[in-house]
C-alpha cells in the first residue's frame, strides 16, 4: 500500500486525510479549535492549537488507515501571521487571522501615502488588512519583539511554516504560494522584495526561505508519528485546491461554491494582468513549480440559501432549494441580485445593496428561490468573463466544490449560462487533494498530475442550451444588475 497524508489546517478545524495511490481517500479525521475575539474585527489563534489539532488529526487518520503515509502534504489558511521562538519553537503571541481588520487605519495612511499602486505591481495584491505585512508590521510595534526579531532570534511565518517549523523541529520554509499571499514577495522576481520588507519594516532575518512546493523539504521528527515522514508538498489552501483540481493549464479554472464563490483561474508561467477588484498570485504548475493565477470572489453565493431559509423562512433547507428551482420552468421574470455587502468584481460597488426586480401577482416562492440559485451562477459568471477578459483565455470546463455543488439543479444552470461542462470531482475536499498531489509527485506516487487526477470521477454537468437563450438570460441579469448599480450610486 501507499498513501500520502495531507494536513489541510483551516480557519476553524484541522483536517487529514489519507490518500491512497489509486486515489481512494483511505481516512479523514478533523478537530476543531477555539476562535478567539479579543476586540471587534480582531481574530486570533492560538499557534499551539492550529499544530495539536493537526497533529491529533493526523495520528487518527494514519490510525484509522491502518498505514504509514510515505510523505506528507500541507496546506493551510492562507496570509495569517504566526511568530515564534527561533531555538525554543514557543510561539511568540497569537497568530493575527486573515480575516482580521486591527490594521485597517494603517492601510489607509499607505493609500494616502500613494504605495498602493507599488503594492499592485509587485505583489498582485490589493492593500488591505486581510494579507500579511501589515499584519507583522503590528506585532513589531512591540518594541521587546522587533529587538529580537532584528537579532534573528524570532521566525515569523504563515501557517504552513509554523507546522512545518514545529514537525521537523525547526526548519523554517514556506512555498511561492504562500508567500506571494503576505505582501512581501515579488511576483515577478520571485522573491522577497527588499522594498516591501523596508516599507513595513519587516527585517528579512525572520523571514522563511522558499522552497518549491513540490519537494522534499524534511522529515518530521520521529517523536509524532512513531518514525519519520517526508515533508513533500505544501501550497496555500485556494492554490491547493485549484491543483488538487488538475488545473495547471492555462484557462483551467476552479470555482467552490460556499458561503461565498471563491474562482480561481491558471493563467500560465507570466505573472497576468489583474482587472481591477481582481487578485494575481501564485499557482502551481502540472509539476507544482511556479505559475500564477488570477483570483477573485463572490461575497454572497450559498448565504442567499441561508438568507431564504433563515432570512425570509421561504424555504426549510437549502436542499429543497433544488425542487423548488426544478418546480417551475424560469423565474416568472425575477432577478435577485444578492448584493447585500455590495457588488464585486467587476461591478465594484460597495454602496450596492440586494434587489430584486420583475415581481408581479403570479411571482412565488419558487420563482425566487430559483432566481437565487441563478444568482450563484450569474455572479460567478461575471467574475469568470471579468477574468477572461483580461487574459485573451478561454475555459475548456469549470471544474466545482464547495457545499452548494450538491445542487444538481444549479450545477446544470450553470454549465447552461456558461456554455462549458461543469465537473464535479467525487471527493470535494478538493484542498487535501492538492496538497496529497503536491507531494505525491515530488516521492514519485503519482509521475505526473493528470495520473493522479486519473484517480478521481467527476459527475459531468454538459450545457444544453444555446447561445440565444444564454443570450437573453446574461441581458435579463445584466438589467437587474444596473437596477443595482442605479440604485447605489442614485
Ligand atoms: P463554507 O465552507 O463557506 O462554510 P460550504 O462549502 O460548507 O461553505 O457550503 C455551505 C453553503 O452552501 C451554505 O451557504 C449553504 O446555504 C449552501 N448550500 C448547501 N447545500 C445547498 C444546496 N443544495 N443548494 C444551494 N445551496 C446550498
């Protein structure tokens, strides 16, 4: 037998998975961890928890296959900031999470001060909180950490260093996925950019080095796991899942339908052009070497189904969404557009709020649960054609994940709206399977990606209808979308 363990450490569980060569997933096991608050828009986890969590969930999974792995993929959430003890490995403070905002007013002082177009050009990114540099730039206000930090005693990584830090007992590494995620590396050169370390005073004495993602980079120290495993793989989470998708060709995208849409585009091996609202970033190669993507999001995607459930009570669960959609053969006229935190890219309109248009008496809760669920797609749309647009690309197919994929009724209206195939892999924990691939090619498990893909079934939703319909579909949803937009900036 030979399997690969992927450590998937989330934003509130830690997750493994064994994953056989012939692509069976062999075990799973997840632990869940404290979130802390310590203020309004702060959010904070404890280092210790994110490794015990992994770990535990990585001795029931090897448990639970009755295996040793012959090497271990990571990946994680991805821009949050862990410090910690060089020599001790004892975490230096909280990790600040991703979706903390603590350094907003220090983002705005940088716009004013004009770097954001610096920012843009080198890193891909847009200068917001959510990323990493200002994120240590704030732990080094503490004068008693930026002395040692200054010393080198102190490391500071993303998630994925500290993991790898704490399971070989001190190797301090990250990958191109994740650094091009804290601000600090140059997309172009490949590197961390001395100007960017300058401008948030970040000394490069803490900084990780930066191996390829496909590769050996250590073993874990025998104290784990009973012997030592091979450390092969490691990508942040979205990079990860795009890959453990097979989308290392240019124009393979990936959408995951959950909370929100998250779609990530491989554009190839030149760092791409992003389209306002719209991020460039790092992505894995068919060898898990360097290439890049384009990444976006769309805010409300299944939150509508909870809005219609626990919202308007219109439906019991997001389940019955689908027989109600397949109930009735269009929307009646409605469109929903679900702008309830503003629009997205690439309308970008922050003042936007949720409409819906075309009601009349013979409207019914069908039609507009059926208009929502259009929404999922249409939005996700826009954000593919804003993408596309950029690039010259085109898609081949759509490969999905995330929990509204159990929508059949969807998945069809959207290969439908988008005139390509929509696959859905039969294991759509799409991130464990990155990082299993990622490290599964670098020992030799699988030779290439497309072998390893091999070893999964998508259900294959095909477009049924032409490009008249699909026509007349995009201008009703346009329209609405205007309506919003009148709406906003009235
Ligand atoms: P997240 O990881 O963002 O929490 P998940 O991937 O678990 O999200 O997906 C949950 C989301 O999918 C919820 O917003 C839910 O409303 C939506 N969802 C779940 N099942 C369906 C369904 N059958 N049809 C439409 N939406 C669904």
């Amino acid at each position: 037998m030979t399997s690969i363990l992927a450590l998937d450490q989330g934003t509130t569980s830690s997750r493994a998975v064994m994953v056989h060569q012939d692509g069976r997933i062999l075990a799973q096991a997840q632990h869940e961890f404290p979130q802390h608050f310590p203020a309004p828009g702060q959010v904070e986890h404890h280092p210790a928890d994110l490794f015990e969590s992994t770990l535990q969930a990585a001795r029931e999974a090897i448990a639970a296959a009755g295996e040793h792995p012959v090497a271990i993929g990571i990946t994680n959430q991805r821009e949050t900031v862990v410090c910690w003890d060089r020599r001790t490995l004892e975490p230096l403070g909280p990790a600040i999470v991703w979706q903390d905002r603590r350094t907003t007013d220090r983002c705005a002082d940088l716009k004013r001060q004009g770097v954001e177009p610096l920012i843009r050009r080198k890193t891909g990114l847009v200068l917001d909180p959510y990323f990493s540099a200002t994120k240590v730039e704030h732990r080094l206000r503490d004068p008693d950490l930026r002395r040692r930090a200054e010393r080198g005693e102190v490391a500071f990584g993303t998630v994925d260093s500290w993991l790898v830090a704490k399971l070989t007992g001190g190797l301090h590494l990250t990958d191109p996925t994740n650094a091009s995620r804290t601000m600090l590396y140059d997309l172009g050169s490949r590197s961390w950019d001395p100007e960017l370390l300058e401008l948030f005073s970040v000394p490069a004495a803490m900084l990780p080095d930066i191996v390829p993602s496909s590769g050996v980079m250590g073993e874990s120290a025998p104290e784990w796991f009973g012997r030592p495993i091979l450390i092969a793989g490691n990508a942040g989470d979205q990079q990860a899942a795009l890959f453990g998708q097979g989308c290392a060709l240019p124009g393979m995208a990936k959408n995951t339908y959950g909370t929100g849409a998250f779609l990530l585009l491989y554009t190839g091996d030149e760092v791409p052009e992003a389209p306002g609202g719209l991020l460039a970033t790092v992505a894995c190669d068919p060898r898990g070497g360097i290439g890049y993507a384009l990444e976006g999001s769309v805010f409300i995607a299944g939150a509508v189904m909870q809005w219609l459930r626990d919202g308007l009570g219109i439906v019991a669960t997001a389940a019955e969404s689908e027989r109600l959609a397949e109930s009735v053969p269009d929307t009646g006229g409605v469109s929903f557009v679900p702008a309830f935190v503003g629009l997205g890219s690439p309308h970008w309109e922050p003042e936007a709020r949720g409409t819906i248009t075309g009601l009349t008496r013979g409207t019914t809760r069908a039609h507009l649960v059926r208009a929502a669920l259009e929404s999922m797609a249409h939005s996700s749309r826009d954000l593919l054609e804003a993408m596309l647009d950029g690039t010259g690309l085109t898609i081949p197919r759509l490969r999905v994940d995330g929990g509204a994929t159990a929508n059949r009724w969807l998945m069809q209206f959207q290969a439908d709206l988008l005139g390509v195939s929509v696959e859905r892999p039969d294991y759509v924990e799409t991130t464990a399977l990155g990082a299993a691939a990622l490290a599964g090619l670098a020992v030799g498990v699988w030779p290439s990606l497309e072998a390893f893909v091999a070893g999964r079934r998508f259900e294959v939703s095909e477009p049924r209808v032409g490009p008249a319909e699909r026509e007349r579909w995009v201008r009703g949803w346009r329209r609405a979308v205007d309506a919003t937009l009148h709406w906003a900036r009235g």
